[in-house]
C-alpha cells in the first residue's frame, strides 16, 4: 500500500481502522477490513503522504496513524526492512 512493491503476505503488516486510527493487526485476527503495508517507517511515510490509508480501507478520513508507528519504531528500531 505505501510504497507498491510486492511481496509475499507473510512479510507485510495487517493494518485495520480502529475507533477512526489506523491500528497494527500483526496477528491478522482483527475485524474488518485490512491493508497489508511493508512493517518500515518509510513504507509509513509513503502511504501517509499518499493519503493511501483511507482508500485502502474504504474509510475517509482516517488520520491518526500514532499507534501504528509506535509499533513500527518497537518491532523495528532501526526503521530498516530486514534483508
């Protein structure tokens, strides 16, 4: 979704809209409709200035990505894809 490379589904991230944020779904358990985004800040980044999130989850609007990007700064300090 942000930076429009492809790869396999288990090397993205699940992304839901929550309470109108966009929250991290690593389990990919959660309800409703999901996006699926490389787990990197600039992944992050793109989707953000594309306005990609919203599109993606059929829901306008959607702005606060905060909880996802605590997310991505714990599960990937250096903000560098593995690989």
């Amino acid at each position: 979704m942000g930076c429009g490379v492809r790869a396999a589904k288990t090397d993205l991230l699940r992304v839901v809209a929550a309470g109108g944020e966009i929250v991290p779904d690593p389990t990919a358990r959660m309800p409703g409709r999901g996006a699926y985004l490389h787990p990197g800040r600039g992944c992050l980044e793109r989707a953000e200035r594309r306005r990609a999130f919203g599109r993606a989850l059929r829901q306008p609007g959607l702005t606060g990505t905060g909880r996802l990007a605590e997310y991505l700064a714990e599960s990937n300090p250096g903000g560098v894809l593995p690989g």
